[in-house]
C-alpha cells in the first residue's frame, strides 16, 4: 500500500505528465490578461472583495465613531 507523500507524489507526477504532453499552450485562441480599467471593474463586482473591504472597515472604524457614519 502507498503512504501518503508517495501516492500525492504520484498524483503530481502523472498530472505534470499531463501538462507536458498537452497541446494548450500551442493553440493560438489563449485569452489575453485583463487590462487595468477591466480589473477595476471586476473588483468592484468581486464579492471577495466586498467581504474584505467590509470587515477591514468594521475591524479598524473609530469606536467614538457613530455606526451609520
């Protein structure tokens, strides 16, 4: 029977077979990176985002600072 780190080594070897063999990185219709104004945009629509900028402010607000401010 195979431990643990044998069997995950296992895995990752096979999946960078995988890779390697593969023909992805060959094929001309590769998406290009968002651009700066698209990035902004998707972080406004990010709800990661919203969740972090939410409780960063309720973890560092004042506490003399009234809560509807």
């Amino acid at each position: 029977m195979l431990r643990g780190s044998t069997g995950g080594s296992l895995y990752l070897l096979c999946l960078a077979y995988q890779v390697a063999v593969s023909r992805a990185m060959q094929r001309p219709d590769v998406g290009r990176p968002l651009g700066v104004p698209q990035a902004m945009v998707f972080q406004c629509l990010n709800p990661k985002a919203w969740i972090f900028v939410l409780s960063a402010v309720s973890a560092f607000r004042p506490a003399d600072l009234p809560l509807w401010l």
